[in-house]
C-alpha cells in the first residue's frame, strides 16, 4: 500500500482506493472513513478482533458501545433481532441520514460491539463514499466517530491522520464532512427516549413519533451505558482472582474465565487466549461472560490479565461486572 510522506494511510476516496478500503476491512483491519456526520474509523462488526483494535486505537480505559453502520435495510435485518413500527417510521422518515437508532441486537453481532448490552445502535449513513465502501466490503462497519474521548469531531481526514497514526490501514480522503456534529441517536428498545442531540432536530425526531424522553448523555449526569458503574454485571456473581489461589472446595460450583492459562478443578473454563493476546482477549470477553452467565452456576471467577493496551479495557468492564453495589 501507498502510504504518504507522513508515513500515515491516507488516500483520497476514488472507486479504486475505495475498493482497496473494502478489502482491508474484510482482512480484519481498520479503515476510517467520511459520513455525513463525522469521520468514523471502522472495523468488520462481525469480527470481535477486528472491533477490539477501535479501542486499542482509540486507548480508553474501557468499552463503549459502537455505532454499526449498514447499506440499507437488508442489512439492517442482519443487525438486529426485529425491527419494531417506530422504527420503521423513523427510517422511512430520516434513512439513509444522520440518525442512529437502538434495538435488540441479533446474535450475529458480537458482544465487543454492544459492551454487552443487548441492544444494538445501527444507522444507514448518506454519504457516498461511506455508502460505497458498505456495499464493496459486504458486510456491517461497527465505527466510532474516529477523535479521541473529549476533543473536537474529525470533520476532515487530517484531523483523523494527526490523531490516528497507524491505527487505520487506509484513512479515505473525501474532504469535510457536511454536518461536522455526531447523527441523534434515538433508542427504540428497551424504551423510547432520544438518547444524544445530533444533527438530526429532536422536534424532527417528534414530528414522526409525537413527544419521547429525553435521556441526554453529558459529563455532569452520565446515562450512556459504558459509564454507569455495575451496568454489566451478570446475574451470576463475578470475581476477579487467580484461579491457584482459591482454595479447591470453592472451583467446583463455579466458572473459570482465563487470560493464558487453565486453572483446574472449575465446573468449566474458558480461555481468553492462550497466546496471551490482549486483542484475542478483549474479541472474546463479552460473549464468554454471556456464555457463563447462562449457565446458571455459583460463580464466575476471572483471571486478572495485564494492565496495559486493551488489557486496561478489559479490567475496566471486569471491574464493573464485579461491583456489587
Ligand atoms: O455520526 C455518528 O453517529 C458517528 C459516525 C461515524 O457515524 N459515529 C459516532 O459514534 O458518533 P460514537 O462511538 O462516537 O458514538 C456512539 C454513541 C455513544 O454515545 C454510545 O453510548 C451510543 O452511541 N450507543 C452505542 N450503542 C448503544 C446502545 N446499544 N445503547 C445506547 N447507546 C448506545
Ligand atoms: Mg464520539
């Protein structure tokens, strides 16, 4: 690949570059790329490894939910479990555009996605290049809007490339974006509320569905999921301790979720990756922990694993999956 005298990835958005961008996201790697709202830097939603490298690029201390982005309908379908009357109305009113809507998420989504909710958020962006590059790669993009937490949006592919570095294989150049604010994002499921202020009006928003809450996410009164201190937690209690070291009579009635290395004596174990590969690890935790979690047992007990890179994601959703009041 071409990379410019920055040493950085990105190219301007022509069909050929655009179908280069595809590929990469098919082979598991990063791609940032324009929508109408912001730049997202996206990733394969249904490869959880794929999606782990969005939080080791954007190097937060924990999870949030990611937006997935499909072409159309069709996709939307693969995305989520069903797709309720409201939300039919407001993706006739406003798709493709810049809103985002929340629902029950389909299986086929991987917990790394959702944090382990069970809801999804999706949109069906405008823009054409972020529109062509859904429709070569064949499959949903799970992005955030590609800054990091706190600063300003990326409205052009520099800001992204300053920021960025390597992260992204290919950053795809297609000048300023059109609206420079996030899409409004609406929840569906569990219960009607606009949940962000975006570039779509909140009275649009109620023009379709006649009044809804208002949820509103800020720094002073957090309500988005990832900042709640025990949103995760499972029903089975969890604990964060080295399998060697709780006594033998305390494994049999309970799970063991490893980074590297079995313990022995546990009900059953789960390996987050024998390699010890904090990616391969943060891809797995979710949808191992659901897994667990459905088998109804005493315990869940998980082996620490190091505190750095993805490893500081991992312990941040762990300790709030232990918080017990
Ligand atoms: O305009 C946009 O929406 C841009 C472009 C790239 O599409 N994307 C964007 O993504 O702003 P991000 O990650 O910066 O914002 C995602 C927001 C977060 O506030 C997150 O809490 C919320 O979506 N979110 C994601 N999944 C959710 C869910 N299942 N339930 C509630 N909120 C969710
Ligand atoms: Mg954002």
């Amino acid at each position: 690949m071409t990379k410019n005298h920055a040493g950085m990835a990105r190219i301007p958005a022509t069909p050929e570059n655009i179908e280069r961008a595809a590929a990469a996201i098919r082979a598991g790697d990063l791609v940032a790329f324009p929508t109408e709202t912001v730049y997202g830097l996206g990733a394969n939603a249904f490869d959880p490894q794929a999606v782990a490298k969005i939080f080791e690029a954007k190097r937060r201390p924990t999870f949030d939910p990611l937006i997935v982005h499909v072409l159309d309908l069709d996709g939307l379908a693969q995305v989520v479990a069903e797709i309720p009357p409201p939300a039919r109305k407001l993706a006739q009113a406003f798709w493709p555009g810049p809103l985002t809507i929340v629902l029950e998420r389909s299986e086929r989504i991987p917990g790394i996605v959702t944090s382990g909710l069970p809801t999804v958020a999706v949109r069906i962006p405008a823009h054409a290049v972020a529109r062509d590059l859904l429709a070569c790669a064949g499959v949903p993009i799970a992005a955030p809007s590609a800054n990091p937490f706190g600063f300003l949006s990326p409205t052009r592919a520099i800001h992204v490339e300053r920021w960025i570095g390597d992260a992204a294989a290919i950053i795809l150049d297609a000048g300023r974006t059109e609206h420079g604010v996030e899409s409004t994002i609406v929840q569906i499921v569990p219960e009607l509320a606009i949940l962000r202020y975006g570039a779509i009006e909140a009275e649009r928003i109620e023009d379709v569905l006649g009044p809804i809450a208002r949820r509103i996410e800020s720094s002073s009164h957090p309500v988005a999921p990832g900042q709640l201190p025990m949103h995760y937690a499972p029903r089975t209690p969890l604990r964060i301790v080295h399998g060697a070291d709780v006594p033998w009579e305390e494994r049999s009635g309970a799970a063991y979720v490893a980074f590297a290395n079995d313990a022995h004596g546990y009900a059953t174990t789960r390996v987050l990756s024998r390699s010890g590969d904090l990616r391969e690890a943060a891809g797995r935790l979710f949808d191992v922990l659901h897994e667990l979690d459905a088998l109804g047992l005493a315990r869940i007990d998980v082996e620490p694993v190091p505190e750095h890179g993805l490893g500081l994601a991992i312990m941040d959703r762990l300790r709030r999956a232990s918080y017990a009041g």
